[in-house]
C-alpha cells in the first residue's frame, strides 16, 4: 500500500523499516513480508526527477569524478536497477577468503551458496548461473558471465504500491538515525517532499535496515548528531571508508580459436565468455582478482594478414575479439567519503569522495593479461596484444559503490557483523554492496541481492 505521509503514530504498526527500494531492500521486504509487517522508503519518487537527483551531488576527486557517484546512486523506485546492465557472476572462494593481503569476509562462498540461487530466481536467471569458475588451459579458470535482459525494479512500483502485505511511502529523506542509549535506534530524522525536516519516534521492537546504496547507506551514518561529535552508527569511526569500485577497461586484442572455449552449463542462457586466473597464480604474482571477457568477434581489417598468418600457423581459423577486464581494486582506508559541512535541501551534509586506482590495482590488469596471452599461444589457441596505454591511462569504473560500512568480525576493523547489524546496536541493520569487505572482480549484483535474501532470513529467525 503507497502510504501519504509518515508520522511516529503511522510507522509504529510495522515490525522493520527499510530505507531504499533497489536490489538491496525489495528481495528482502518480499521476502519478510508474509511474515513480518514491513515499511519501504524512497527518498525519491517512482521516476526520477531532478529535485531529487540533487541530493546526490557531492564534491568528488580522484580517478572517479564530475558527477560520476551521483549518476550511479539513484533517487527513485528501484534505485540503481535502472542502471544496470544485466552481468550476473557469483563471487569466488578466495574472493571472501582474505588471501592475498585482503581482508576477509566473515562468511565463506558456502554461506552465500543458497542465497545465490535465490538471488539468480529473482533475476531472472536460472541456478546455472552460480556455477564456479572451472578449469580451462594451464593455469586459468573458465569463468563465463549470464549477459541476459537486466531486471528493472522501476515496473515493480504499482505492485508494491498495492501490495496489502507491504507498505511504500515515497519523497520522504531519511536524513540521520536518533539513539537514546547508543545501543538501539530510537528513531529516524526525515524529511518530506515539503521539506520539513521532523524527528519520527520508533517503538520498542522495531528494526531499521538501512539498503540506499554503497554512498546512501554511509551518508546517513555519518551525519552529526546534536551534541557529541560521534555520528549515530558510526562508532566504530569506518564508515566511509574503503570505498571501492571496479576497474574496467579494454585491456587488450586477441585473435583467438573460439572453439577451444568450454561450452557454458546447461540452463545458463546468454553468457559472455571470460576468464580468470587459477589461485596459484594469483598467490605467485601477488595479483587481485581479475576477470577477462572475449567479446567478439570484432572487425579488424588493419589486422587481417596477422590473423592469416596465425591462422596458417595453428592450422585452424581465428577470430578477431577484445579482452574487457573487470578487475578488483584494494581497499584503501584514504579512498572514502566524508562529510561536508554544506547541507543539500533535505537537511544532510553533502559528502565529499576521493577515490584513486593503486599501482597494484592496475598491475593486476596488465600481469593478468599477460598470462592469459602466454597461456593462449603456448596452447595454440591464440595470440594476444596488450593494451598498456589504456590500461594505465583510461581505465574507469563499473558503477559500482562498495566498501563504505563493510562488515567483518570486530568492531576494530568493520562496521557491522556477519549478520549485516552494526557493531554495538541491536536493531540497525545495513544491506547492499557497502558492507562488501573485498570486492572479487564481477558485478555485484547477484552477491547483493543474495545477502538481501540470507539477510531476511536472519531477521525471520530472529523474531524481528
């Protein structure tokens, strides 16, 4: 049911409050709805406008900037679903096992394995798509992508809105979180459409989970509180940093036998062919993870007598492709958001970002090209040409915001718990890719919306 306006009064008849609408939060409101009496909201509206779109403006350095966060974090129903661009991969094992100088996530693929499926189900793909990563040639993994139609949650908004089991209220900013005791949040600071800005009482009982996006999420928990200078939620003093995203770009050209590509599970519909490095050489080479697409073929006429020749060498047809990497980038304690002291019209400071590609970040791209190539002509398989100047001088981002709340097991070190609640509170909880640790080297799509799924589980179990 679409709700008018929320007042203490009006959200005390619901069990959990769910800040946001995207991958993050409806997977879970659906989930707990038969079960629990659940309130979404948008700070937005069901399309997007631009009074909304201004609260997502922020001062942004490094290699990410000029409006780039703001145009990944989305102030309408279904949030950044319609931005995506329909990738789907799981995560790998070492992507959560904190090798390679990572740091851990406290769950294993094992823990994340059933979600997965759910996860795959909700977006249209079947189970196939979970598969890991098998052995290919020497030393590299066969890692395929699902590139089906993208799910867009925006459609989804007339069912919510009618939906007798949950209830949407929408242009309505949650501003900053209220705890009396600093062990419970006791209420929530918004502001409407009109833009007033009031204090809304939570009851005893009730759960917040805070699902607005890698920046949202963040932003909300770290705004000041009235006086002390320690920003409710973020005790820990983490929040905001370790924000990372995907390096992406054309590493590479390759004219490859596509018929030495191992055919992709039963059920797995499209896919882009990809792969990946085995875990031994990643330990030798000290590299991050790192995935290389073959997407071809591609016209390429000024390379045509290459080709001939390898043909004839190899005794059997080639195909022009590019190699797309989608690579992991470090996380870095200096890559974060911060607060400004300007405020945007619904009340919250602005953040400020500065995130930067590390040497290591982009020398993983180039060492993981290159052992692919060696591994493609010494198996005959093709030959490959790096792109060194694009690699070091235009690679970009995925849209993707990770990092900013990760979880992990003290409060030393993370922000929430491997239950996604925030260190120190009994009823705050975050979902989506900011409680991400490590960020592996896939779009985090399905891994969101499956640990929305294991989320609403533990909330159902918990009683919440």
């Amino acid at each position: 049911m679409l709700r008018a306006h929320l007042d203490s009064t009006a959200i005390a008849a619901y069990d959990v409050v769910i800040v946001g609408t995207s991958f993050a939060a409806l997977p879970l409101a659906r989930s707990l709805a038969p079960k629990r009496r659940v309130l979404l909201i948008e700070g937005g509206d069901a399309q997007e406008h631009d009074v909304f779109r201004e609260l997502t403006h922020s001062d942004e350095y490094g290699h990410f900037s000029d409006g780039y966060w703001a145009s990944h974090w989305i102030r309408a129903f279904g949030g950044t679903s319609s931005r995506w661009s329909g990738v789907v991969a799981p995560l790998d094992a070492r992507d959560l096992d904190g090798s390679n100088d990572r740091p851990a996530w406290p769950l294993t693929l094992d823990d994340l394995t059933p979600w997965y499926q759910e996860a795959a189900a909700f977006l249209g793909r079947g189970p196939a798509v979970c598969a890991p990563a098998r052995p290919w040639l020497d030393g590299l993994l066969y890692k395929p992508f699902s590139h089906d139609t993208p799910r867009r949650l925006g459609p989804d908004f007339s069912a919510i809105a009618s939906d007798a089991r949950l209830d949407l209220v929408t242009r309505h900013n949650v501003v900053r979180l209220v705890s009396d005791t600093r062990q419970h949040v006791t209420g929530l600071v918004v502001t409407d459409a009109a833009r007033v800005t009031r204090a809304i009482a939570l009851r005893p009982g009730q759960t917040v989970v805070l699902a607005c996006g890698g920046l949202g999420n963040a932003q909300i928990l770290m705004q000041p509180s009235p006086g002390t200078d320690v920003p409710v939620g973020n005790e820990t003093g983490l929040v905001g940093r370790f924000l990372m995203e995907h390096p992406h770009v054309i590493c590479a050209d390759v004219i490859i036998d596509d018929t030495r590509l191992p055919p992709v599970p039963h059920g797995f519909g499209p896919a882009l062919p990809a792969v990946t490095l085995s875990d031994a050489l990643h330990s030798e080479y000290g590299l991050l993870a790192c995935t290389l697409a073959i997407q071809g073929p591609v016209d390429a006429p000024d390379a045509a007598a290459e080709r001939v020749h390898f043909e004839t060498k190899f005794g059997r047809p080639l195909q022009h492709a590019i190699v797309f990497a989608r690579s992991e980038q470090e996380p870095a304690a200096t890559n974060r958001a911060t607060v400004l002291p300007d405020r945007n019209w619904a009340g919250a400071h602005r953040l400020r970002t500065h995130c930067s590609f590390s040497s290591r970040d982009l020398r993983t791209i180039e060492v993981a090209s290159r052992l692919f190539g060696e591994r493609l002509l010494g198996q005959q398989a093709g030959v490959l040409r790096l792109r060194n100047t694009a690699i070091y001088r235009e690679t970009s981002g995925g849209g993707h915001t990770m990092g900013t709340t990760r979880m992990g097991v003290s409060p030393a070190t993370s922000v929430c718990d491997a239950d996604q609640r925030v260190h120190g509170y009994d009823n705050l909880y975050l979902s989506g890719s900011s409680v991400f640790p490590a960020v592996g080297a896939v779009n985090p799509t399905l891994t969101i919306v499956a640990l929305a799924y294991r989320l609403a589980d533990h909330l159902a179990r918990a009683g919440a």
